[in-house]
C-alpha cells in the first residue's frame, strides 16, 4: 500500500490552451532506477536524453562558455572544458583539480561527512568564494536544493562523485519531451492499470496502525485495508501525525522552495534546449514549447517560445507576488539573451 500527499512530486496543469508543469524536472544517465521506471511504464520514448552532457553558461553581457565532456575516461573527461570556462579566472581554473581529486578519494560511507558542509571543505581545498558562486553551486544548488555554504559534505561528495566524477557519461542530462502528468501520471496510470492495481484518490487517511511486526492496516472513510508493507511519502509532519512517536524527531526536518517562472514569449529568443546562468537571479532555463503545446503540434510551430526558468533554494522569492516574480525574471532573461527584450510577454505563470 502506497501513501502520498494530496500534491504528487511532479504534476501539470493547463492554462490558455498550453500546457505547464510544476517544475523542470531532469535526469542524469546514471539515474539508472528512474530510467528503470520509465522502462516499465512505457515511457522512455517520452524523454531527451543528451548524448553527450553539454550546459551552455550564460552571464550577462554576453560571456558565454559551455560545460562539456569528451571522450576521455572520468575525471578527465571535464578537463578540457573546465580548463576554457570563461566565468573563472585562469587561477581558479587551475585550482579546480585539488578537490575534484579530493572529491575522489572521500569514503562516502563515513558518516562523518555529515557533520561538514561542502561549502566550508572547498574553502579548506583553495576555491575561493567567485569558484563557488560560478561553478560549484551550479551544480549543487539544482541537484541539492541548497547552496554549498548549507549542503552537507556527504550529500555533496555523493552528488559530484555519481554525476560527475565517477564515469564519464554519468552526468548526460535528460528531461520530459511531454508534460509530467502524462509521463509519469497518465503513463503510470495505464501501467497499474494493466497490473491489477486499486487506486484510490482524493481519499483522506483517518489512521494507520503500524505496531508491532504484523499486518499494517490503513482506514480512510468507511474501509480498513490490511497490507504487509505501507509506503507513506507525506511531509514530515503529516507522517508524524499518521505515525505518533514511530518515526522519532522528524519534525525538526526544515524544507527548501523551488520556484519555477514559466514565460510565454511571441518569438523565439533562443535555440538552446536549456541553459545555466551566472551573475544572474536566473539559474537554469528549459524551452519547453514542445511540452506546452502536448498534441498540438500545429500551436507550438506558430512562433511562439515557452521558456521555464527554474530556481532553486527560492527562499528569497517565496512570499513576492507572482506578478512581480514573472516581470522581475522576464527582465533579467533579456540580460542574458539580448533577443528576449525585443519579445513580447503574452503569458506569464508562476509555480
């Protein structure tokens, strides 16, 4: 028996005839359970998976650079791009390859790693704070949710060392050529479907009795359903509520927003797939016109462009009106691609 929060983790909505997801969603080539899943529920086709990793670096002013991988085997494999990134000094270059070697050599099983944060470990391996800001947190901010100065070394170390430092390939970036609730709701749908599978939705959980080693057994309104195992993917503190003093202090977990600023523009401004910046409040942006117009294929060659800015530990942006969110980020787009400033902006919605 599975157990989720009235809002799944990935979900679309309809707004204007174009389809929107809560978020940009990506994976790595090394997700090999997630590509796993979308094996079994007849997904994979739904998906963009680069066939080699490349992330154009945008900056304001036009400094452009791209994190790319060769053929050469892992770490060396990032060697070549990293050593032409123009958002870094030749020096801070130079210095990129003491932690990365460092980064090889931790043994992620200690757990001592938690009681350190990665940001304060770069600074102890000589990357200065302009490092962080333009290369480290590139990657930890989307892929740990919290800028290098919080993330634990022991969370960051396995991020790195998995996606980037162990195999070559590992960090190829893929994402939904659909909207989510097509990938993973409708697709899954079909797959338990066709497996004999129940769902219950919008259905409350009143009680969970889960003592003991025997049967757990799960009301919601006038059924009692006994299982063997109970999956429950609730916040922390609905958890706590179903499962009084079973799950220890769990309340004490904090959270981190992702805010996503989705912008339709009335022309194309850019021929990326998706881009990072520096220097910038904007950090990734996906075109996600192909998504936007799902089985209308006719609307998404009419000129138009839906861009998906996707940030990351947003606390800063959490209580600011959408409005002011959806014009403050179309701006500082037209700082990074000049082309955007001379698009209109006919719709605008945040998530």
């Amino acid at each position: 028996l599975f157990l989720h929060d009235a809002l799944p983790i990935s979900w679309s909505f309809r707004r204007k005839g174009r389809w929107f997801d809560n978020g940009q969603h990506v994976f790595l080539r090394c997700c090999t359970s997630y590509r796993s899943f979308l094996d079994r529920i007849g997904a994979s086709g739904m998906v963009h998976l680069q066939g080699r990793l490349e992330v154009p670096v945008l900056a304001p002013g036009g400094v452009r650079s791209v994190i790319s991988r060769s053929s050469l085997p892992a770490p060396l494999h990032l060697a070549g791009s990293l050593a032409r990134y123009r958002h870094l000094s030749l020096g801070d270059r130079a210095r990129l390859a003491r932690p990365a070697l460092a980064l090889r050599r931790l043994d992620l099983d200690d757990p001592a790693l938690d009681d350190v944060t990665f940001g304060s470990w770069l600074a102890e391996h000589g990357q200065r704070p302009r490092a962080v800001e333009a290369l480290w947190n590139l990657i930890a901010l989307p892929t740990l949710n919290v800028s290098a100065d919080e993330a634990s070394l022991s969370l960051a170390a396995m991020v790195f060392r998995t996606g980037l430092l162990d195999a070559a390939d590992a960090g190829d970036i893929g994402w939904s050529r659909v909207p989510l609730g097509e990938l993973h709701g409708a697709q899954a749908s079909r797959a338990l479907s066709d497996a004999g599978v129940e769902v219950v939705l919008g259905a409350t959980v009143d009680a969970l009795d889960a003592a003991g080693h025997g049967p757990r057994v799960v009301a919601f309104g006038d059924r009692r359903v006994t299982a063997d195992a109970v999956v429950v993917t609730t916040p922390p503190e609905v958890a706590a509520s179903l499962l009084p003093g079973v799950l220890g202090p769990i309340e004490g977990l904090g959270s981190s927003p992702i805010v996503n600023v989705h912008l339709v523009l009335d022309r194309r401004v850019t021929e990326l797939a998706m881009f990072a910046c520096v220097d910038s409040p904007v950090q990734f942006v996906f075109d996600r016109t192909e998504s936007a117009h799902f089985c209308d294929m006719e609307a998404a060659g009419a000129g138009e462009q839906c861009l998906s800015i996707s940030l990351s530990a947003a606390d800063a942006d959490i209580g600011r009106r959408p409005e002011d969110l959806i014009s403050s980020y179309f701006a500082a787009l037209g700082d990074v691609v000049p082309a955007a400033r001379d698009a209109r902006l006919i719709d605008g919605v945040v998530s």
